[in-house]
C-alpha cells in the first residue's frame, strides 16, 4: 500500500489547478445532468416549459447551484481535493497546511461561484456578451495568482486557503 501522501509548502502552478478545473467541469456536468434526470422525473416531465418563452422554476437553478457547490465543500472538507484535482496531485489546505473549515470551504465556493450572478445581464446584453464577460470575471479571479506569492486565487484569499502539491 502506498503512503499516504503528503502536502508541500509548495503552491500549486496555476496552469495544474485551470487543468484540474476542467475535469472537475466534467464532473459538475455529470452533476447537473443527474440531478436535471430527478427533478424531469419528479415533475412528470414538465420542469421546464417551452413555447413563446422559455419557463425554469426559480428553485431549479437554486437546487443545481447546491448541489453543485455541495460537490465541492464535502470534497474540499472531506480530503481537501475533488476529483479533479486528484490526478493532478494538488489538494486546498489552510495557511497552515490542514484541512479547510467549514466556513473556508463555503466563502472559497461561494466566491468562486460570484461571477455567476453575470448570467442575470443576459436578457440585456445577449448570450454571446454575457458569456465573455463572465469568462473576463473568472481570468481575473484567476490572474490574482500570477502576482500572488502564494499563487492564491482570488477565492483562495477570500477563504484564507491555499491550494498545494502533493509529494
């Protein structure tokens, strides 16, 4: 059995983390596809009615943003790495290199998510705009660590957290 492994003070390069958020992106879609499944099933088919205008219960998106962000706080919480930053051999610590609370993990999760709350300027400015504004919102979030010591996302200075590699 291989030993278990063991946090660096090393920060996790950027290009390692934007890597691992893909596959996690791969797993959020499976997320939101399953539970997507459920509620067309508890419904009867009739969770989202089209015609002239398009018809999403408000509690829809809000069920999807939990569960999606409960993904994330219980892996963050449970063993400091999601599924995708496993292979990549990166997990989030605290400053002092345990594990993340629980308010750490929900600030880290509910400030990565902020740039979200774009999406609401699509029926002014259209899909294409809000779509690179909100890709611009997260670059930014992200190009905090380029000049952060620590190469800490904005989230990650947000949550008083790190994310490091692994031995």
């Amino acid at each position: 059995m291989p030993p278990n492994p063991v946090v660096t003070d090393t920060p996790c390069p950027l290009w390692r983390r934007l890597l691992a958020l893909v596959y996690d992106l791969l797993i959020v879609l499976a997320i939101v596809m399953v539970v997507g499944l459920l509620c067309q099933l508890a419904t009867g088919g009739q969770l989202i009615r089209t015609g002239a205008r398009t018809v999403v219960p408000a509690w829809y998106p809000a069920l999807q943003g939990t569960v999606v962000a409960a993904y994330f706080v219980s892996s963050w919480r449970r063993g400091g790495q999601t599924l995708g930053m496993r292979p990549w051999r990166i997990q989030v610590t605290r400053d002092d290199g345990g594990r993340p609370t629980m308010q750490q993990a929900l600030i880290r999760v509910l400030v990565a998510a902020a740039p979200l709350v774009l999406l609401l300027l699509e029926p002014v400015i259209g899909l294409r705009a809000t779509l690179w504004t909100l890709l611009a919102a997260w670059a930014g979030w992200f190009a905090v660590a380029v000049a952060d010591p620590h190469r800490r996302a904005l989230h990650d200075i947000a949550a008083g957290t790190e994310v490091r590699r692994l031995r």
